[in-house]
C-alpha cells in the first residue's frame, strides 16, 4: 500500500495542526481553551481518517468525540466559571510522581508499537464491501461477543453515574402546574395577591381602603362607588372637611411597632 | 477512471460526481453559496411577511415589490453598525465563535442532491456538490460542529445571560442530537446506504414519510430543537435571556449568528425532504407524467418541498408559545428517544423478518399491528387515571380565611347618574384622561 499524494500533502498540513492542538492543550492556561485546542487536534484526526479512506470513522470521530464527548467537557467547563483555573495544591498523594511514571509508560509503549510496526507490511487492504459494511460485519459478526461485552460495560458505568446522581435524593413527586395553582391560591395569605410596589405608602391592600394623596389626604380615585365602606358621597366630603391624614399616618406607624414589619402594607 | 456503474444503483452518483472537472466543482460551490445567501434573505422577508400575516398586519411592504428587499437593506444596516466588544470579552474565541457556528451551515449543503443527472456544457453530472458514501453523517457532523459556535460566543461573551443561553444551547443539542440520529437510522437500514443521492434512489417506489412515519415525526420534532426556532428556541429566550447567547454581539458578527440560523433551516427542511420526502422526486399525480423526473425540472419539486418545511418553521413561530426548559427536555429524553428505540427495534426486526424468511406479507404485518394496537388501547383503558381522583380533591373551593372578598350574592349597581352625566358631556374620553376627569367631578 502506498500513499498516495493527496493523502500526503494532508497529513503534512493535518499533522502539525493536530500536534499544535495537543500543546495548545497542554500549555493553555484556562481551562476552555485547553478544550478547544483538544477539539482542534480530534477535528483533524478525523479528517486525517478520512483522507486514508476511511470516511465512517472520521465522522463519527467528529460526531461523538466533538460533537458529544468535548461538548460535555465545555459544558462542565463553562458551569465552573469562566476564570476558573487549576490549583496547585496537590490533593492525593504522589500523584505527580505517579502520573509522570504512568506517562513515561505509555509513551514508551506507544513508541515501541509504532517503531515495531514500520518495518512490518500492513495487513492487507480495508474488509471486502463498503466502509459500513464492513465494520458492520466484523463488529456485528466476528467480533458480537467483544462488543457485546464493552456495551455492557459502558451501560453499567452509565447506570452506575445515574445511581450516584440520584441517591440520597428524596424523590419528591414531580408537581404539575394545577397543582402549583391550587397550593399558591389556598396557601399563607400573605402569599395570596400582590403587594403594594416598594415607595407606596398604604396601610392595606384591600379596595375597601383608600389611598392617600403625599399631603395625607385621600385620594378621591381610589374611593370606590360599589363599596360601601368607602362610599365616595359619604367619606370623600368627610377627609376633605377634616383632613384625617395625620390619624392615619400615627396608626400605620404604631401598627408598625406592633408588628415589627418592614412592610408597611398590612394593616 | 472506473467504469460506471448502471444508473439507479448504489453508488452511481459518486461514480458520476467523481468525473467533474475541478471548474464545475467550483461553479457548483458559488451556486450553492449563493442559494443559501438569498434563501436566507428571502426567508427573513417571508417570515416577516407570513408572521405579519398572521397577526393580521402587513409586514414589510415598502420597498422592492412585495417589501422583498427590505432584509437587503437591513442586511446592509447591519454592516455599517458599530462592531462592540464586551471588555470581559475572551478576544480570540469572542471573535471566532460567529465563524464556527456559520461555516458548518453552509457545509452541510454539500452533500444534498438537487436534482439528478443533468449535462452542463457537455459534461454529465449530478446537481450535488459532493456524494459521500457516508453523506447523511455530514449533516450531523456539522450541525455538532456548529453548536461550538453558539456554545462558545455565550461563554467568551463574558456575561451572565449569554453564558446561561450557552449552557441551555449547549445541553439542548447534545439530547435533540440522538433524537435526531436516530430518526435517521431507519431511514438508512430501508435504504442501504448512507449516501444521500442513494437515499434518494432509494425512494423511487414510494416516499419514506409513508414508510417510516415515525421517524418522519421524531425528525421534524427534533430538527426544530436542533435549529433552536421557536418552540424550542431556548438559548436566546428574548422574555427570559435578554437575547440569549448573542447578547453581546453586534454589526456583522451579529449578522453571521442570524445568517447560520437560517442556512441551518435551510439546511435541515432539505435533509427532511431528501430522507423523507423522495428528494427531488415529483409528487404523486404528477409523477404520472413521463420525463418529469428528469432534466432540471426536478429542482422545482425539490425547492417547493423545501418550502413545505420552511413554511412549517415559520407557521410554528407564529403559533406555539416557547416550551419551559424542564418541559423541552422531558420531550426529548423521555419520549422522542425511547420511541424512536421502539420504532427501529420494529423497524429491524420487520427488515430482518422480510429478508431471511421472505414469508412476511403486507397483510400479516398489518395483522400484527392492529393487534399490538388493540393490546396497547386495552392496557391504556386499565391504567387507573390519575387525573380523576385530583378532580374530586380539588372541587371545593378554596377556603379564604380572613381575606376581604365581596359577598357571593353582591349586586353590582349601575354607575351613579353623576358620572354617566359626566362621561357624556365631556369630549371623547382618552384611557389615560379618565382619572383626572374624575377628579374634577369630585
């Protein structure tokens, strides 16, 4: 098998960008970068498959990884908060140590396999049928029991995630919009209406209270004729005759007292 | 070259479109770009213009005939607006993001077949861009590439309503993803492919909507999630998120945000017709005429599909209130998925049935089906409903305690003769003049 030009002249353009990506990855300093620098590197590994013919792996590369894995981890991310960054404190013991030993580890043994297989002829060209086909066959056929058992090792650990999300949370049922309704209409009465807005002075909320003018007095508007504690013929001459604003000031300000609310809307 | 292989069978178009000359690739890409360009002025003028309708208003009609080029010069207005960026802003990826939501929009277009083989000056071709073998994959991929976009402009925005529409972005298109993916499935196990022209063959003898309705249902649901339109457009919640994730942006970088939008509908109503509506295949009575599919005329059926969808978008817009979060969520995870789990396990399962037993005849699986019907009805009937013994609970009026309310049997008086004198014998009464009136009267 050879390489053919196109696919040389894309690996040399797709190679660096993806290496640049995983240093960008490494040496960013916030953490949102550090992830797109990661999307960067997967979105040219998967060209890079599809350039050596494999199309089916270098879309779903960019679907799952991309597209699914690195958005949750932005997701996550972007939750923390935007300047969040790494501490250095170092919280399990000998981590770096460990961390770095493990690292030297692995790329040795990636360095050995990639050394071991330049001199060894590839096997020989892509299954027989399309792309799909193929690695349908070879996963759906040959290899059932394989995949059988990585699915359910996956559901397990999805299983497991959503154990450890919901236990310990009561489970509470879920309430529907009548029954939030119902609850707010028969709850503390307080609850029940609205209030006087922040600045209005009122002693009450009812209709059947009059509102006062700044100079004490009522307001003749908010007298209404239907009522008949608040008549307008019978109370509206009477405030203006006797200017009653200032009882109605020293009441609303010992029921204050009395209640020791901020809110000076309750009588 | 290989030889190509006989129209009509799998592959033919990517045989056919691998022959272009690069000059008609090029061609193709500025048609194409320009279509998505004027489609999407011209869907600003129509959703103007049917949302105008709807509420029984104009819409924009002064300028151009018909008001059509009122979104060109809102398009120019637009670049000559001042381009601000946030001083919290994250520069680089504030300024990218635009560009990573619309580039993926306009990708997606490649892969969709316009119309079949046609000659253009003397080469044979097909009216596509590209054919992939795995063509339908395209569109995913770029609509997750293209929430990146959306994703990061709220975040690098570096504000708190933005950053909310990103996460609410970000969360709504990873779950109407999967909806969407597997809507596809069984359109791809009934064609054999995923190459978009061989779904498009493969519909010959009857659309997939009649076909695969349930897929056809779960698809139109969840593109209008993944496209974040109203009802489900969420991340820019203009009632709850200011603007939602593109808060912060103005002038052209603004513009791209408006123009990824629409190029995504655009996009998406023409993956719907390619998957589900025989592509650019005529309608049913007139594909009775000979010689209708064939030549350019098929890119008047397919666009006038095309349409059909972009319509629909626009008839949701106008109609449906915006879905609460926990609602919309709900709807993806907990029925559109696992019904479109049911749907393709039925789907395989009758594939399967049909192709190595071969006995499996329309009849019997209209039988099966009227009898996994009348079980499902028979099993909805037993279910005690809840609903009822809330009704009985909920009856009695709520009781009030001490509050002040008028008395049930409370006449209501008609208005005292002062004041009807009042009324009458003053000029017209303004809304905002009747308490002042009052007030001399009194």
């Amino acid at each position: 098998m050879t390489t053919t030009i196109g696919e040389a002249i894309g690996f040399w353009i797709l190679g660096p960008v993806a290496l640049a990506g995983g240093l960008g990855m490494v040496f960013s300093r916030n953490a949102v970068h550090s992830a797109l620098w990661l999307v960067l590197t997967m979105l040219s590994l998967g060209v890079i498959y599809m350039l050596q013919a494999a199309p089916f792996l270098g879309f779903t590369q960019i679907i799952v990884y991309t597209g699914a894995i690195m958005m949750l981890f932005v997701f996550v991310l972007m939750m923390v908060g935007r300047d969040a960054s790494d501490s250095v404190v170092e919280v399990l013991r000998g981590q770096r140590v460990a961390a770095a030993v493990l690292g030297i580890g692995l790329a040795g043994l990636m360095i050995g396999a990639v050394a071991q297989s330049v001199g060894v002829p590839l096997a020989a060209g892509a299954p027989s049928g399309s792309n799909v086909g193929g690695l349908g066959l070879l996963v759906f056929q040959r290899y059932l029991l394989a995949f059988e058992l990585t699915s359910a090792l996956i559901i397990t650990g999805a299983v497991g995630a959503m154990v450890y999300t919901f236990a310990g949370r009561a489970k509470s049922k879920a309430i529907t919009q009548k029954e939030r309704v119902a609850e707010r209409l028969r709850g503390p009465l307080e609850k029940f209406g609205s209030r006087s807005g922040p600045g209005v002075f009122a002693t009450a909320d009812s209709v059947a209270t009059p509102a006062l003018l700044p100079d004490g007095s009522v307001a003749p508007e908010s007298l209404s004729a239907i009522i008949e504690a608040t008549a307008r013929e019978r109370l509206g001459h009477a405030t203006e005759l006797s200017r009653p604003g200032d009882e109605h000031d020293t009441a609303a300000h010992s029921h204050h007292a009395e209640r020791g609310e901020i809110q000076g809307s309750q009588t | 070259m290989n030889p190509l292989p006989p129209p009509g069978t799998p592959g033919y178009t990517q045989a056919l479109l691998a022959d272009d000359p690069i000059w008609l690739t090029i061609v193709k890409v500025v048609v194409v770009f320009a279509l998505l360009l004027v489609m999407t002025l011209f869907m600003i003028w129509l959703e103007r213009r049917v949302v105008g309708r709807m509420q029984q208003r104009p819409g924009p009609n002064w300028n151009g005939p018909f008001g059509l080029l009122q979104s060109l010069a809102d398009g120019l207005k637009l670049a000559f607006k001042e381009d601000i960026r946030p001083v919290l802003a994250d520069k680089a990826v504030f300024f990218i993001a635009p560009v990573i939501s619309t580039i993926p929009a306009f990708v997606a277009f490649a892969v969709i077949p316009l119309g079949p083989e046609v000659s253009i000056f003397g080469h044979h071709t097909a009216l596509q861009v590209a054919d992939l073998p795995v063509g339908i994959l395209v569109v995913l991929a770029c609509s997750s590439v293209g929430v990146y976009g959306i994703v990061l402009s709220g975040w690098a925005s570096g504000s708190p309503y933005p950053l909310l529409g990103s996460l609410r972005s970000a969360a709504q298109v990873i779950s109407y993803e999967l909806a969407l993916g597997l809507s596809i499935i069984a359109v791809v196990l009934y064609a054999g492919s995923l190459s978009t022209a061989d779904i498009v063959s493969a519909q010959q003898n009857g659309w997939y909507i009649w076909l695969l309705p349930v897929s056809f249902i779960v698809f139109a649901i969840s593109m209008v999630g993944e496209t974040n339109r109203a009802p489900f457009d969420l991340p820019e919640a203009e009632s709850e998120l200011v603007g939602g994730f593109h808060t912060e942006y103005s002038s052209l970088k603004f513009a791209l945000f408006f123009l990824a939008e629409y190029v995504n509908m655009v996009t998406l109503s023409a993956v719907a017709t390619t998957l589900f509506l025989g592509g650019w295949m005529a309608p049913w009575p007139l594909s009775l005429i000979p010689g209708v599919n064939s030549g350019w005329l098929p890119v008047v059926w397919f666009i006038s599909k095309m349409f059909v969808f972009l319509f629909v978008y626009i008839w949701l817009r106008g109609t449906l209130p915006r879905q609460r979060y926990d609602q919309f969520m709900r709807l993806g995870w907990k029925i559109l998925i696992p019904v479109s789990l049911v749907w393709i396990v039925a789907v395989a399962t009758l594939r399967v049935l049909r192709n190595q037993y071969g006995t499996i005849s329309a009849p019997v699986v209209l039988m099966v089906g009227a009898v996994v019907l009348v079980v499902a009805i028979v099993v909805a009937l037993m279910l005690p409903d809840r609903a009822a013994d809330d009704d009985d609970a909920g009856s009695e009026p709520p009781v009030v305690g001490t509050y002040p309310v008028p008395p049930l049997d409370l006449t209501v008086p008609t208005s005292p003769p002062k004041r009807r004198r009042a009324v009458s014998r003053g000029p017209a009464p303004e809304t905002a003049a009747v308490g002042s009136g009052q007030k001399e009267d009194a």
